[in-house]
C-alpha cells in the first residue's frame, strides 16, 4: 500500500495528460481583492484568466485576439453600471459577437433590464454560486453541437423512400434507405439509427413481423418506430402499434406532419436513453452505466496491454454539509465537484457517480501514479473552491483510493481494491489519496 498525503511532486503527469480545455476569459475589474478571488474560482476549472482594470485596455487587447467570455464585475466603489454600459458600447463596435457576463453587487430590476440593453447575457449576483458561473461559462465558451437525427427508412419502393429523405434531410437529419428487408441487419449496426420509418407492407413479411424482429435485437429494443402505409383499417393499425411500434401515419404524408413526427420521437427516446445512462442531478454517467464501461474498459486495456487506473472520490463530512447549509447547498457543491472533473481530465477519462456523494473515475492507458497525480491535484483545486450557503462561502474537501491493471484484473478486483484505498485514506484523516 502506497499513501499519497496531500501534494506529491515526485509523481508527474506523463505527457499525454492534458486538460481537454484552453478556454480564455477576459475579466474586467477594479477591485484587486475581489479579482483574485474570482481568478482562483474560475481557474481552477480550466480556464485562461486574463485581467483588465481600464476599458481602453481591454478594447486593446481584442484586437490581437478574443476571448470566450467576458466577465465584468460591476459595483458601486470601483466600477458603476455606467462604467458598464460605457464598455459595452465600446465592445459593440469592437465585437458583437463576444457573450458579457455581469457579477453584480446589487440586484434589481431596473438594473438587470440595463445589463439587457447594453447586451449583457447573463447577469450573477455577488457573491456568486462558482458551480452556476461556470456552468454559464461553459455554454458560451464550448456549446453543445447539434447531432443530427439519424432515421433508418425501410420501404421497398425506392421513389417514396427517396422522397422522404429528400424532405427529412432539407431541416438537417440524415438518412439511409433500406428496400430489402432482408439486407436491413448490417445497415442498422453501422447506422445506428435514432428512429425508423417503416413500410406496412414488403415483400417476403409485412411490418409487424420486422418490428417484433427490430425489438428483440438488444440495441435496438427502445429506437422509435414509425410506421407509414396506405392501411386505413383501425384495428390494424392498433395491431401494428401493440407490435412495438410508436407512430402510425398513413400515406400519402404531408412532409410537414412527416418531419414534426419524426423530431418530436427523437426528442423524447434521445431524453430517455439520457436518464438511462447518465445522473440526473451532476450529468455523469450514473452507477449502473460506469460499472459496464468499467468491464469493456479492462477488457481493452488486457486486449492492448496497456495500463488503467480506477479510482474512488468521496467527499469528506458531506452529511455535515447537508445538516449544517442544507441539501440545496449540498446538491451544488456535488454539481461543483462534477464539472470540476469534467473540465480538467482527458475526453477518454470516464467519469460516473456511484452514489450519494460519491464518484467514479476510470483512467484508460495510466499507471497508478499517473492517476495518483491528477487526483490530487483535482483534490487541491476543489479544496480552494468557494461553495454558497445561507451563511456565506463554506469549503469542502475529498479522499480518492486509486488502483490499477494489471495488478488487479476484474472490475470487481479493482473497485473493491480502490475501495479498500479510499477507506485508508479516510482512516489517515481525510483530504488525501491512497493508491493500493
């Protein structure tokens, strides 16, 4: 058993280890005190702070490059909200583009309705939820991309299929044509479709019999079905929808009602598969989820002969942080811990909740004492972050247990040893990693 107490520096992170951000904030702020603060806050999740007390050299510094986001604070000593509007003015002129973030020491309405005109958007109030800022932050400086809708459409006749694409493929979606059914199997692997559009009647079965054959197939037991056909015989169509189907339209179909059907499918069986695999509350993979890719994850890791690191993180006295702020409070310094493992590890890095106030992390191609390394350094930056309360800032510490293949080759073996770390490290006194 090897302890890593607090900091360790002999352990360096191999090269390969890179934060998958390089996010840039301007802040413009006069007050020296509160811009620390604010820079520590905010750094520690990744991003670039570059700091700026007069607008002229702010405005300077836009033309060599643009951030993100720029952050303003605005209070009544060292920065007005005329002081505010007058930079949004110039940021106009300069940018139109860049989102204006404002942390304001008072709030009302007829403050928040000027932080409207002059383009702000989005408006903090002082002193600041970290977790909620950066969430902000985030949705500015890296949006999340549009995935277009996949639809698989099963028709023996090419002209209608044809057609179909043709109008689904004008709003953004793709598509692919099937029209043998008995050649269906290999294009729905590699396609992987969000829904299918599928003929009532083909040669050789009809829809029904390829639905019940669509639903015993793993992958696809919940993918939208969408059945289009000429058959206008009611118990038929409740037949077909009974058979695991969920829309019935009949031909000939408006394109409108086509598309509206198709999107609002999708929307829901993408919602559901999402609370399927991810948590609710932090938008981690959830317990079940970061078990099975635990499994695969190994059975690579041996395929490839390279290393893995699992390891365990648990806040340390979280139930006197929900006794003592409550669970609201509670609930955000979860989220906090979330997004700060979010932005700082790799986009291989897996990243669960296991339950309550404990999380997951699965390290593909590291060593222990890689893993050892980020986690403590994750550990110090969280420790600095400043959680909200009824009763002002409070923080909040966690202990890690890390272990590794091929030292330990199940994922039963291997989480119960990164358990049986963390359990150390609780025992030694909490705020540290222990690797087994």
């Amino acid at each position: 058993m090897t302890n890593y107490l607090m900091s360790d520096d002999s352990f360096m992170v191999s090269s390969v280890y890179k934060p998958k951000l390089n996010y840039r904030i301007f802040l413009f702020i006069r007050d020296q005190q509160e811009a620390q603060e604010l820079t520590g806050q905010i750094s520690a999740f990744g991003y670039q702070i570059n700091q700026f007390t007069k607008s002229d050299d702010l405005i300077s510094a836009l033309r060599w490059s643009l951030p993100n986001a720029i952050l303003v604070f605005v209070d009544s000593k060292t920065l007005s909200f005329e002081d505010y509007e007058d930079l949004a003015q110039k940021l106009k002129k300069q940018s139109n583009n860049l989102p204006l973030i404002i942390i304001s020491a008072e709030d009302n309405f007829d403050l928040r309705l000027r932080v409207v005109r002059a383009g702000g958007s989005a408006f903090f109030t002082h002193p600041v939820d970290i977790s909620t800022l950066i969430g902000s932050l985030d949705e500015f400086a890296n949006p999340a991309p549009t995935i277009p809708n996949r639809i698989l459409i099963i028709d023996d006749v090419l002209s209608q299929a044809s057609f179909y694409a043709m109008h689904l493929e004008k709003v953004g979606m793709q598509t692919r044509i099937v029209t043998d059914p008995r050649q269906m199997i290999q294009p729905m692997i590699e396609f992987n479709p969000d829904l299918i559009l599928l003929d009532m009647y083909l040669p050789d079965c009809n829809g029904i019999e390829l639905a019940r054959m669509i639903r015993q197939m793993e992958n696809f037991v919940s993918v939208p079905i969408v059945f289009l056909s000429a058959e206008t015989d009611r118990e038929r169509q409740l037949a077909a929808l009974m058979m695991g189907a969920d829309d019935f339209l009949i031909k000939p179909v408006k394109p409108e009602h086509l598309i509206a059907s198709v999107t609002s499918r999708i929307e829901r069986y993408r919602k559901l598969r999402s609370l399927m695999i991810y948590d609710g509350l932090t938008n981690l993979l959830n317990h079940t989820t970061i078990k099975e890719r635990l499994v695969k994850e190994l059975l690579r890791s041996e395929r490839d002969k390279q290393p893995l690191s699992f390891a365990m993180i648990d806040l340390d006295h979280f139930k006197n942080v929900n006794d003592r702020y409550g669970h609201s409070a509670g609930d955000r310094v979860l989220k906090s811990l979330a997004r700060l493992l979010k932005q700082r590890l790799r986009r291989t890095d897996l990243i669960g909740r296991y339950g309550g106030e404990e999380f997951s992390i699965i390290f593909p191609n590291t060593t222990a004492a890689e893993a050892a390394s980020v986690v403590d350094k994750l550990r110090e930056s969280f420790a600095r972050l400043h959680h909200l309360g009824p009763e002002g800032v409070f923080t909040v510490t966690f202990s890690a247990g890390i272990a590794s293949f091929p030292q330990f080759k199940s994922a039963i073996a291997i989480s119960n040893a990164a358990d049986r770390a963390l359990y150390q490290a609780k025992e030694k006194g909490r705020n540290r990693i222990s690797v087994i």
